[in-house]
C-alpha cells in the first residue's frame, strides 16, 4: 500500500488537493483512502464519502494534533491495508507550525496558499522543510508576480522539495500529482520508522492541565522573554520572582 502524508496550515486547501488528485488515481481502479486528523471538530469525513472514497477521522481534543497523529498513525496503516487499499492519505494540520507529520521513508506533502502572505513559508517550520513535494494552491487569485514570488520564497525554505501548482477548485495540476502519490515504495509498517522532524521539547504545568498564570505554577520546561525590566530583573531564563512593579513600593494597598 502507497502512504502519503498531507499536511498544512488550516484553510489552505488539503482537502480539496486531496480530493481531486484521488480522482485520477480511482479512476485507474486503485482503491483508496483517508484518514483525517483534526483538533475539535470536521465534516471532512463526510465530504469524502460523499465521493466514495473510505475515510475515518481523529480528533485530537485537548492534545497537540501532530502528537495525536504519531499516536495513532500505525493503527491508521494497519486500517488502510485491513480495507485493501492501494493508496492511503493520512491529512492533518500542524497549527503550531512547529510540529511535522512528516514520517522518513514516506512521501511527504505540504499543502500551502498564495493567500497566506510571502512571509508565511519562513514561518511553517518543518512542516514545509522537511517536505518532499510542495503545493501551492489558490493561484487563480493573485497575479502571475505574486505566484512566482511566493515560489520563490517557498523554494528558498526548501530548496530539495518539488514544487507544484494544483487549483483544488478545477483540478488542474492535481494529475501530475497523483502520478507523484502512486510512484515509490509501499508501506506494509510504519513502526520502528522516524519522524523528519521531533515535537517540541515541551513539558510544562500547562501541558498539564494548570491554568493559573504566574511564575508560582510554572514548572518543567518553561522559557521566558528577556524584556529587560525597569526593576533591573532579568527574566530570561526559569521562572522567577519578578518582585513589585515600577513605582510602587512592593507592600500592597
């Protein structure tokens, strides 16, 4: 079975991408699938079935989706091949822009948008750098400039990946992509495999469940801004008294 990875920010496109490249690939007679990792809530599901093509989703709740993802995506491979698939998608969104899905030795994708801004490729982190394919999408709305430039900017963040135009409204540029998705080696287990990129080193009284603010109820792995205070307090470092603001005398009222 083909294992393909999809991820990118929210609202830029993965489903519709997803969609009409699985067109050209069932229209060959292959079999495929989805399996949709959210955080509170899709009716992508839905969506996909409604086109015949087999789906279950995920949703992650209170957890980091991308942590949720690499939780469940062995089950999700054992699915695909129990349903007889040929191909099968997993389409999640790194919203922390500092997560990745992206798993070695199997083809990545990164969904982005010419709307989100050319700024936007230096911010997605490893979820676009450490991708095998890029797509671009929404390039109907900007002008022929703004599309370059953007994939321009994109390939300066990942100089390796390959770069591809697909409208998800009209399909165009989805074929190609689907010849891209069924080429290379299958996947029967992904256990024992790597990620391209770890999680963030994060373990916190937040992470936690506390909701309280204050240095009291920081504890792990907390980081502070350096502000340079008025007080001469530097908070760069663990978490610290931070003592009376500037212009009082520290008693109360």
């Amino acid at each position: 079975m083909r294992f393909v990875t999809v991820s990118g920010p929210p609202s830029s496109g993965k489903t519709a991408v997803i969609l009409k490249t699985l067109e050209h690939i069932r229209s060959t007679g292959k079999k495929v699938g989805v399996v949709k990792f959210d955080c509170l809530s899709t009716d992508d599901d839905e969506l996909f079935r409604k086109h015949g093509v087999a789906v279950r989703k995920g949703l992650a709740g209170a957890l980091c989706p991308d942590h949720y993802f690499v939780s469940n995506v062995e089950e999700c491979v054992q699915w695909g091949l129990a349903e007889g698939l040929d191909v099968l998608i997993s389409e999640s969104a790194g919203l922390c822009n500092r997560c990745s899905p992206h798993i070695r030795e199997v083809l990545a994708v990164c969904v982005i948008d010419n709307l989100s801004g050319i700024g936007t490729p230096k911010k997605i982190g490893p979820m676009l750098k450490a991708a095998d394919i890029v797509v671009i999408t929404k390039g109907d709305i900007v002008s022929q400039a703004e599309r370059e430039v953007f994939a321009a900017r994109v390939h300066g963040v990942n100089t390796k990946a390959r770069v591809l135009h697909v409208n998800g409204i009209t399909g165009q540029g989805s074929y190609e992509l689907s010849t891209v998705w069924t080429e290379g080696r299958d996947t029967a287990t992904v256990e024992g495999l790597r990620l391209r990129f770890s999680m963030p080193a994060a373990l916190c009284s937040y992470c936690l469940g506390e909701t309280r603010i204050g240095s009291d109820f920081q504890m792990g792995n907390v980081r502070k801004i350096d502000l340079d205070l008025p007080t001469g307090v530097k908070t760069d470092g663990g978490p610290q008294e931070l003592g009376p603001m500037p212009g009082t005398d520290g008693g109360g009222s």
